[in-house]
C-alpha cells in the first residue's frame, strides 16, 4: 500500500491504511494494530514537509472524522472533530457568531493536523494553533479514551496539544475562539532595507503583518490585515483588496508544489537573520526562484512550542517540488541556528534530538509524559525516535 504526502515528496508503504469516521473506529483500528504489533499513525490533509505521517504501520485516515461538535459562545470555546479542516471551520462559527482567533494562510490543513504540529498565521500578538486547545480527547495505545485539560490529566494535556501525533490519536478539540469579525488586507511594495527598518513599527500597526522577499529584489512584498466594522464585500476582490469575514480573508490559495523550512527566532533577531538569509542567497544561491516569507507570533507557555516563552518571528524559505532543496535549506539552518532558531515541526529541518533538546526547558520532560502514556512507542515511527535526545 502507497501513501504519500501533498507535494508527493514525502512517501510511504503503510501495511493499512484505515478510514475512520468516528471515534469507535478509531479504537477499533487502534486495538487491531496493537493485537498486530504494528506502529499507528494519523493522518490529517497530509501537508507536512516533515514526515510526521510515514510508517510501515497503520495510517488512521481522519478525512471522514469531521464536523463541528459545539459551539458555546458565551463561553468562547468549540469543540471539533480531529480531522475537520480548517476551511470547513469558518461558516459555523460564524453562524453561531464566533471565530477562530487567528489562521495560516493554507486552510485545507486538519485541525488536529495544525495543533499538532504548532502551525501558526502572523501577528505578534496572536498565537499558534496549539496555545487555542482548552481540551482533547485522546484515543491511547490498548484503545482507552481519555478527556484531557489543565484540569484533568493536566500533563497528558502538555503534550497532546502540541503531540506530533506521537502519543495516541486525537480525536476531538476544545478550542477558544472568539467573537466573529471582519478583516480588511491591504498590499504593497516598500524597499526591503526600509521594511526591516521599520519592523516593529510596521507589525505594531496593523493586527496582522507579514512581508515576502523574492531573492535579486530590492522590494518586500507587504501585507497587512486589520479588523473592520464595515460591511464585507462578496464576491472577494483580488487578493490584496479583501474586505470580508476573516476566514476568507485569512486564507489564500497555495497550489503550487514546494518543499519548506521554517525556523522561529526571538522576535529582536528577526530584522539581523532575514538580512544574514539574504546576503547568503544572493551570494551563494542566486537563482532561486521562491520567496521568503517572514511573520510574527506571540509567546506560548507549551513546551516545545517555536514560541515558548519568547515573542517570536518566523522566516521560511521554499524549493520548488522538483527542486534539489537540501543545499539552500541547510545553509538557512545554519544561519538559523546562530540565532537560537527553532524549527517548524511541519516543515524541513535536520537537528538531532540533542540539539533541539538544547531548545527547550522542558524537551525531557515532554518524552517523559509520552513515554508514561506511551510506553510500548506504538505512536512513533523512526523520524520520531530520531528527535529523542
């Protein structure tokens, strides 16, 4: 049996690959795989760039594990299928007059997808996905289901919402979200040097920030959103002039095949390392053809959130699927990691499990909780023993 990732550069020879729709199912499947000694894993929309999802074991397909359970509005909270995407989320919180707080810019991801893999939109004062999870249910090795909170089984919940996939199956998430709001985009061209000049101006401007530079330009492509109370505009207009409710503001269309790294550095290096990346590529790389894209996240308390504990920034560089991506990426990495960088779990990256057990305070204390909810690794899979210190 084939399995592959969305730019096909990821693949894998799973012995099953099982389609759940429900959370029996998903025991069902979790049961059989332990009677037959083999690894799980589960799969969302299959957009990582790392691979989160390969095994020789069982893939639990969550595609049909979809559906906004509740929405509790006063409260601020929803509570959502695992492998609900994130563009199905949009219209039924807004109908019941709520949304979520912040999104990338790729919306077919899954919501338990994008929580587990710490994926993030821009804004510094807006967080990842993982820091909106209030509460998961999780389906553990021997098929146990257990609700989880700050509350209840306060550590299983330290790592199941920002998990890897690497503790058992998600199943269900209690997200904040909050009231539902309009959004406004406005682009432009501003020399790069200026842009970086001005960062912090320019991200303390707007509720969204983020700019793109095309290598051998002299410009940043800017984008900024800012919420509005005027009435939006459908049809949407071309990007860049969208006035409408922020989900489909938020969301752009990504179609062109790539492979990624991305690396979060302390918000006070981001101006220095983007300028480092860029003399870099203009000296050693100077026909790549991709952008890179530099955005803004706040601080976190999960444990090894990109964000924990510093306000953040984010760059990423592209390759084009056909692309020989490893020379530029690990000269980025380099760059990267003279600025305390931390690497997307989604994404490109090639340090060792010590190296990024130096990132986080708590590296040890994450594998420790996993391994007690985990302890014969039925979650993991040998890219994921390959991050162990």
């Amino acid at each position: 049996m084939h399995w592959s990732n969305w730019s096909g550069r990821i693949t894998a020879e799973p012995t099953e690959i099982v389609r759940v729709s429900d959370e029996f199912e998903v025991v069902a499947a979790v049961r059989r795989a332990a009677e037959a000694g083999q690894p799980v894993r589960s799969l969302g929309a299959g957009h990582s760039h790392a691979p989160l999802v390969a095994t020789s074991g069982f893939v639990l397909d969550t595609e049909a594990l979809v559906g906004v359970l509740g929405v509790d509005a006063d409260a601020r909270e929803a509570v959502v299928r695992a492998g609900t995407r994130i563009s199905a989320l949009g219209a039924p919180l807004r109908a019941a007059g709520t949304a979520l707080h912040n999104q990338g810019d790729i919306d077919t991801q899954a919501i338990a997808g994008a929580v587990a893999t710490g994926t993030h939109g821009t804004g510094s004062t807006l967080r990842n996905f993982s820091a909106s999870v209030i509460g998961a249910r999780v389906v553990l090795d021997g098929g146990e289901v257990i609700d989880c909170d700050a509350a209840s089984e306060p550590e299983l919940f330290e790592v199941a919402r920002l998990s890897l996939g690497a503790v058992g199956v998600v199943t269900e998430l209690r997200v904040s979200v909050r009231e539902a709001y309009k959004l406004e985009e406005r682009m432009w061209l501003e020399p790069l040097d200026d842009v970086l000049d001005r960062i912090d101006e320019l991200t303390r401007a707007t509720r969204h920030f983020e700019f793109f530079w095309m290598p051998g330009s002299a410009r940043a492509a800017c984008k900024s959103l800012d919420e509005t109370d005027a009435a939006p505009r459908y049809p949407l207009a071309e990007e860049g002039q969208r006035l409408a409710w922020s989900y489909d503001v938020l969301a752009n269309e990504r179609t062109d095949k790539h492979s990624e790294i991305e690396y979060s550095v302390p918000a006070e290096h981001g101006p220095a390392c983007l300028r480092e990346l860029r003399a870099m590529i203009e000296r050693d790389f100077p026909d790549v053809g991709w952008p890179l894209e530099y955005r803004t996240v706040a601080a976190d308390d999960l444990w090894i959130s990109t964000a924990s504990g510093r306000p953040t920034v984010t760059v990423s560089a592209h390759q084009g699927v056909d692309d020989d991506d490893e020379p530029l990426f690990r000269a980025c990495e380099g760059i990267f990691r003279r600025y305390a960088g931390r690497p997307h779990w989604g994404k490109v990256h090639y340090q060792s499990g010590a190296e990024l057990a130096s990132l986080y305070p708590r590296w040890r204390d994450w594998w420790k909780v996993r391994d007690r909810f985990d302890p014969k690794g039925r979650f993991l899979t040998p890219y994921l023993e390959g991050l162990r210190e």
